[in-house]
C-alpha cells in the first residue's frame, strides 16, 4: 500500500474492502498492520491521498466495525476516533461525511443500541 501511484493504491485498497467483507477472519489476523495503514491512507496531506483513496480507506475503517469481532477492534477504538478527528475538516464533503460515520461506528463499538 505504499505504491506511488494514487490509482494503484486505490486499486490495493478496493480489494482490502472486498476481503473484509467476504473473508474478514483473514483480514482479523492482520489488523495491526492494516488499521494503521488504513489511517496513514485517511490523511489529506499525502498527496498520492486523493480523495478516493482517502474515501475508501475510510470505508475499510468502517467496514472493519460491520465484519470483524468487537475483542479485536476494541484496542485500536481510541486511537481510531483521535486519529479520525482531522479528517472532520477535509476538504472534500464525501470524505468528512464518511469519516462521521466511521466514527460514529467506533463511537458505538460495543454499545448495544436501545
């Protein structure tokens, strides 16, 4: 995922969703190197970030909350939420709307909804 081509990031990170949501017990066995990748990914600063590799990034983020057991996340919830906050600000509207709901998904991590 260090590619230096935003297309071939892109390209890297669509599979990851793919397989979170079709394989995620193989995706759980790798979360401490994909999570910090996935919020390296989020961050507008790189330029090889465009706005769709930050966008489904994000995605991957909040997908992990859907597909992957709750013991596992629950380490990288604080780190999650703090790095997401700058992301609020992005300049594109998608990406600050899906960093909300990747939030608001590591927000309720564990919360059982009334």
């Amino acid at each position: 995922l260090a590619l230096p081509h935003p297309q071939a990031r892109y390209a890297s990170i669509t599979t990851i969703l793919t397989t979170i949501d079709e394989l995620p017990e193989l995706v759980a066995s790798h979360l401490s190197s994909l999570i910090p990748t996935f919020l390296k990914m989020v961050k507008s600063n790189d330029k090889l970030n465009k706005s769709e590799v930050r966008l489904v990034s994000l995605n991957c983020l909040e997908a992990l909350t859907r597909c992957i057991e709750l013991t596992k996340l629950v380490p990288y919830q604080e780190r999650i939420l703090k790095e997401l906050s700058p992301v609020l600000d992005d300049k594109k509207r998608k990406v600050r709307k899906a960093a909300v709901d990747a939030r608001q998904a590591y927000f309720e991590l564990g919360r059982s909804v009334d």
